[in-house]
C-alpha cells in the first residue's frame, strides 16, 4: 500500500457552537459571518490546520481529504453572490493546499453526486444531460487551478443531511448500477488526462436500486463492469455497514482487479466520539491478516475525525483531550503500513512519549478497553448474527446510537428474542465496571487525566442497569434505579450522551414479534420474494406518510441524518 489519508475537518469546527454537531463534512457556516465569506474565520481555521499536518505527517500519513468541490466550482448559472463567495473560497483553499503539499501531505477533494444551490432542487437533475458534462468541467477546473490536488473522492451512496445549512445541499442522483457505470466511464477520461485519482465510495445507506452496492456481488460487478484504469480506486468500509464490531471483513476487497482502499475510523461515532479510550488496534489487525491475500490494496483512509452527530467535540491533534483517538490513528497507520502487530503500535506510538514500564501499562489499559466495548457495548449474542432489513445490513449496535441510550420496551423486548444467556450479558456489564476501574488506575499511574474513566465508569453503569432491565425481571426497583441514575448523569454530564428512558407497555407479544422480523428481516444477503414486492417496493411508495408521522410526532424537531423518506427509496 501507498496511499495513507486521514480526514482533516477537524480544524474548520473551531469555536463552532451548534449544541449537537453533524461531524459528516466541514460545517461551511462556521466560516462565515452572516452568510458571507469570513477571511478572519478561514484564517484561525488555517493556523489550526497547519498544527493538525505538521502533526499527521509527522506520524507517517502522506494525503489529506478536505470538503468539498462544491465550494471550489464556479458555474455560469450560479448567482453573482455566489460566485464571488466562490472565488474567496478557492483563494482561501489555495494556500491550505499549498500548507499541505509542503509537509508532504496530497490534499484530496470530496464531492457528493449530486450538490446543487440552495433553493435549486432541480439544477442538474438529468444523469444523462447536464449532470456528467458539469462534473467533467468542475474536475478539469479543479485539477488545471490547483495542481496540487490528487484526486476527487465521490459519495453517491448518501447525501447532505437536514440540518445541513450553507449555500449548497446534496441529493441522490445515481440510482442504479448502469447509471453508476455510465458515470464513471464519462468522467475517468478527465482523471486520466491530468493523472489524478478518482476515488469512488461503495458506502450507501440503502437508497434505490444501488443501495445494496456495499455488500450485494452483483451489484458491485455491474457498477464496475469493464472499468480500468490504474487512475480508479475504489473505497470501502470494512464491513458491509457502518463502522461497527463484530463485522466480518467485506469479500468486495477480493472481487475484480480494481485498486482498492479501506476506510478506517479512529473517532468511534459509535463508541464514545473519544470520551473515552475504545481501542481498535485488534479489530484493525484482525483485517490486515485477512487482507493479506488481496493483490489490490492501494492504501487506507482513516477517519481521525469524521462521523456521527454529538455534543461531543474533541478535535483530534488539536488539543490533549485528543489522544485516545490520536492513538488510534496513529496505531492503524503503522499497523496497515507497516505490518506490524497492534501491541508493537503501540509501544512504538508510546516509546517517544514514555518509558517501557509506562508503555506496558498503556497497553493493559488498552486491552481492557477493547474488552469493555466489546463486552458492555454491544451484546455479543446480538452483534455477531447477520441480518439484512431491505438493502441494509442490519447494525450490530442497536441500543446505544450516537449519543443516545434508549432504554424502552420495545428495546426490551427486541433484545430478548437474540438473548440465550442473559445471566453470561449481565455479569460482562458488570465485569466491566471493575475493569473501568482499573483503567482508571493506570491512567493515574501513568499522569493522565482520570476524568475519561469516572465519564465512562457512569456510563456504562447507565449500560450496566439497562441491561438489567432488558433482561431481568421488570418492576418498580429498576425503574427507579434508572431515572436516578439519568437524573445524576444528565446533572453532571450534559451534554453528553442522552438517556432516553420509556417505560410505557409495547403491546406486542414476544410470539408477534419474532413472527415481524421473521417478515422484516433475513438472515442471508439474498432477497426474498417478500423483500422485493413488499419490503422494497411497498415500503419506498409508503416512505413519505412514514416521515410526514414522524416529524409530526417529534413536533418538528427531527434534524439530523438524511431523513427515513430518503433511506427508504
């Protein structure tokens, strides 16, 4: 492998004071000031920038991926407005390219297909009129104004979410696999003529009829179909959903001779955003073992900063309450560039920073954070069967999800139908909370902050309750137990992570509900007659009462992600 990328979107969320942040691309409006290019914004933006590349070079990494095209492309249909904020913007992205290049970081631009004005719904809407030769143009633009760029990296698997504010927003414009194709093959000529990458993501949220491309053989094969060019990369999760545990690793790595490279997060949106330590050198060397007989593999893009909504807003080599996920990146680079075995990474991360002593602590606090994750995270019995809903891989997490616990009856009882040893559940949660103590101890040992672990140790004694709710026996005690607990948390945490606590009845018996996900969900990746008449096709028509119910139940205060009528086209 060659190319070793990592996200740098940190720098543009200073000071930015949204009470709950979407982390999926550079917030525009942070650098702003009443709708308008702010060069004072851009330029503290900047001397973060540069603190964050001296700092991801020096740990080894040799390309930077920054948001987005849209923001450097002029079009003679835009507003006047528009296009001298534009034009600021590619002055302004001009030096930052420079910055990188000179630390020997290739800056990489990433694009949604399709991003339109705010307000023009309908600009480019046709994939075969006027959207392929915009983007030829706005590439060839990009490539012959900023040499110093690498490559595009494309997302058509999911578009902006609803609380994304700014001059544009993205839609789903690639539909199918042929359209895809069809795609690719009109725009790689560009990328070839000026020697840049174009890097195409598998990532989908389920949408339409290539929403299955992350994980579905025959969707993958048509999508790529008779496409080569040593200028083409294709990128890819590991798993075949979100980033999750308990994944096997995704068998697309294997399939055609394309160039490839996997996506990797050091920020666990799933895990904590890095409140707290959640390790994953293991999982990442578990892959690499695996990969070992893939021929392709051009390199890896890890994620120091990207994913997930939260409150939680730790900038990683930005600022101390960054290490755990500097560890992780820093780990997963040399792990993946240099073959080395997870414990190694991190006694080579620690020799510069601390003694062999030291360093032997650090990874026995390591270790048990892999296994506190694992184990009082995600229920084990739940996270390794594979089940599919439409054209998704169901997540292996279910009851915790950003930063949110829910803790409901409907949970509760979803839980118990996967659940054939809740007293081995229940005694991991506890088992856990001794186990965060003893982090925590080592972390006073070794002269770090202790803060991280009472956060966790709450947390999960959070977890450590509900799953006694889940799975023991339902009364007035647990419920007590569990609003005390949120009320303290909410006292001394907020904003942190929100406990949605619902003890109200869900009138479904357990025989009821094992029949609907009998309905609802599979357990092979092949689709049933029922998915694709009734699950898919049903369900798409049925998409816009859903959502129009569940704004109206939420009071309209729903928003974050793409929305429930878009996930189910």
């Amino acid at each position: 492998m060659k190319l070793f990328w990592i996200d740098g979107i940190g720098p543009f969320f200073r000071g930015y004071q949204r009470r709950r942040i979407n982390w999926s691309k550079i917030p525009f409006d942070n650098l702003e000031t009443d709708g308008r290019f702010d060069p004072a914004r851009f330029e503290a933006a900047r001397e973060d920038f540069l603190r964050f590349a001296d700092a991801v070079a020096s740990e080894g990494f040799n390309g930077v991926t920054l948001d987005d095209l849209a923001h450097l492309t002029l079009h003679e249909d835009y507003a006047a407005p528009l296009r001298e904020k534009i034009a600021r913007y590619r002055d302004a992205y001009g030096r930052l390219f420079e910055d990188a290049a000179a630390r020997g970081l290739t800056p990489y631009l990433t694009t949604d297909v399709v991003f339109a004005p705010r307000g023009r719904p309908n600009f480019l809407r046709r994939m075969g009129g006027e959207l392929i030769p915009f983007f030829q143009e706005a590439c060839h633009s990009l490539f012959r104004d900023f040499p110093a760029v690498g490559g595009v990296i494309f997302r058509m698997g999911e578009c902006d979410a609803r609380d994304v504010r700014g001059d544009f927003r993205s839609r789903l414009a690639l539909r199918t696999p042929g359209e895809a194709n069809a795609f690719l093959r009109n725009l790689l000529p560009v990328f070839e003529r000026h020697r840049r990458l174009l890097v195409f993501r598998t990532w989908t949220v389920g949408a339409h009829r290539i929403g299955d491309l992350i994980w579905n053989r025959h969707t993958f094969e048509r999508t790529f179909e008779d496409i080569e060019s040593p200028w083409f990369v294709i990128s890819m999760k590991p798993g075949e959903t979100d980033f999750f545990r308990y994944l096997p690793l995704n068998r697309h790595f294997f399939r055609g001779d394309h160039l490839k490279m996997i996506e990797l997060q050091a920020r666990r949106e799933y895990e904590g955003f890095g409140e707290f330590p959640s390790f994953i050198g293991w999982e990442y060397e578990r892959y690499m073992r695996e990969l070992a007989g893939c021929p392709h593999l051009a390199g890896a893009w890890i994620w120091c900063q990207t994913g997930g909504w939260s409150g939680f807003r730790r900038r990683a080599f930005l600022e101390p309450a960054g290490r755990w996920n500097e560890i992780n990146a820093a780990v997963s680079l040399r792990i993946l560039r240099d073959g080395v075995s997870a414990a190694d990474a991190v006694r080579d991360w620690a020799r510069p920073r601390m003694d062999a002593a030291a360093a032997g602590r650090l990874l026995t606090l390591l270790r048990l954070s892999d296994e506190v994750v694992r184990e009082a995270l995600y229920m084990d019995e739940f996270a390794r069967r594979k089940l599919f809903f439409r054209r998704l891989r169901v997540p292996p997490l279910l009851h915790v999800y950003w930063d949110h616990i829910l803790v409901n009856h409907s949970m509760r009882k979803l839980l118990r139908c996967f659940a054939r040893h809740p007293r081995r559940l229940l005694a991991q949660s506890l088992e856990a909370l001794e186990k965060i103590r003893n982090m925590r101890a080592i972390a006073a040992e070794l002269g770090w902050p202790t803060s991280d672990f009472d956060f966790q140790y709450d947390t999960f004694e959070i977890l450590a309750a509900a799953r006694r709710y889940y799975f023991g026996n339902f009364g007035p005690e647990i419920v007590e137990r569990l609003r005390s607990l949120r009320a303290s948390y909410a006292r001394q945490y907020n904003p942190r992570y929100h406990v949605r606590l619902d003890f109200s009845p869900f009138r479904c018996s357990r025989a009821q509900l094992r029949l609907a996900m009998a309905l609802f969900f599979r357990a092979r990746r092949g689709y049933r007659w029922l998915d694709r008449l009734v699950l898919i096709r049903l369900l798409s028509m049925l998409a816009p009462l859903f959502a129009l119910r569940r704004r109206r139940a939420a009071g309209g205060v729903i928003h974050q992600a793409m929305g429930l009528q878009t996930v189910l086209k």
